[in-house]
C-alpha cells in the first residue's frame, strides 16, 4: 500500500514538474514574441527619426536665410511623439496582459475545483446528523 502511495505521490510530482516547465517555456516564447516586436518598434521609431530630420530640414527652412523653423519643428515633433506613443502604450499593454493571461493559465489548473453553490437539500441536514 505505502508503495502504492509513494508511486502516485511521484507520478503526481512527475505531471507537476512537467507542467510548470511547460508554462515556463511558454512564458519565454511569449516574452521572445514581445521583445522581437519591441525590436521592430525602436527600428520604425529610427527609421521615423530619420524622416523626421528630413522632413524638417524640407518644410522647416525659410526662403530668407536657410534655418529651420522652431516652431514647425516642435508642432511636428509633438503631434508625432504623441500618436508613437498611443500606438506604444497599446502595443505594450497588449503584451502584458498576455503575459498576465499565460501566467494565470498556469495556475489555474493548480486550484482545488470550484464549490458548488446550489440550495440546501433536506438530505444534508440528515448526512450531517448521522455523522455526529
């Protein structure tokens, strides 16, 4: 019998063991994902660098003495940084709460099955009598 017992306890710890590694290499998939996209972002956020000096250096200059203009410059940058950053703070949050999820996903399965919630039956309070 105690041998029995030993061998489910070890089976039981086997499916465990197995189990967390899997949620841990899917956690590492899932932050791979998100810093290959976080990769793309700092290359487009370069890229956009580049065409802004551009662009400012076209529609910024005046015809009298070849400057650019500080205040298109600024105009332009704010309007630019602040839709950059509405499409980081989606992108980013999106990553988290996937993180969040797969995180949950794991535990999930570690908790002790939900009650059962239904009206008081007549049969309870008489298995509740017997066992006293």
């Amino acid at each position: 019998m105690h041998s029995e017992r030993g061998r489910s306890d070890r089976d039981r710890n086997t499916r465990l063991c197995r189990r967390i590694k899997e949620v841990n290499v899917e956690e590492l998939e899932s932050r791979g994902k998100a810093i290959v996209c976080l990769k793309k972002q700092v290359e487009t956020l370069k890229k956009d660098t580049v065409s802004l000096k551009d662009m400012c250096q076209e529609k910024g200059k005046t015809k009298e003495n070849g400057q650019i203009r500080k205040e298109d410059i600024l105009k332009w940058m704010s309007e630019t940084m602040d839709e950059k950053l509405g499409e980081f703070t989606t992108d980013l949050l999106v990553s988290v709460g996937n993180m969040v999820n797969a995180r949950l996903e794991g535990i999930k399965s570690r908790l002790p099955p939900e009650k059962i919630l239904r009206p008081p039956l007549i049969s309870d309070k008489r298995n509740e009598r017997d066992h006293l």
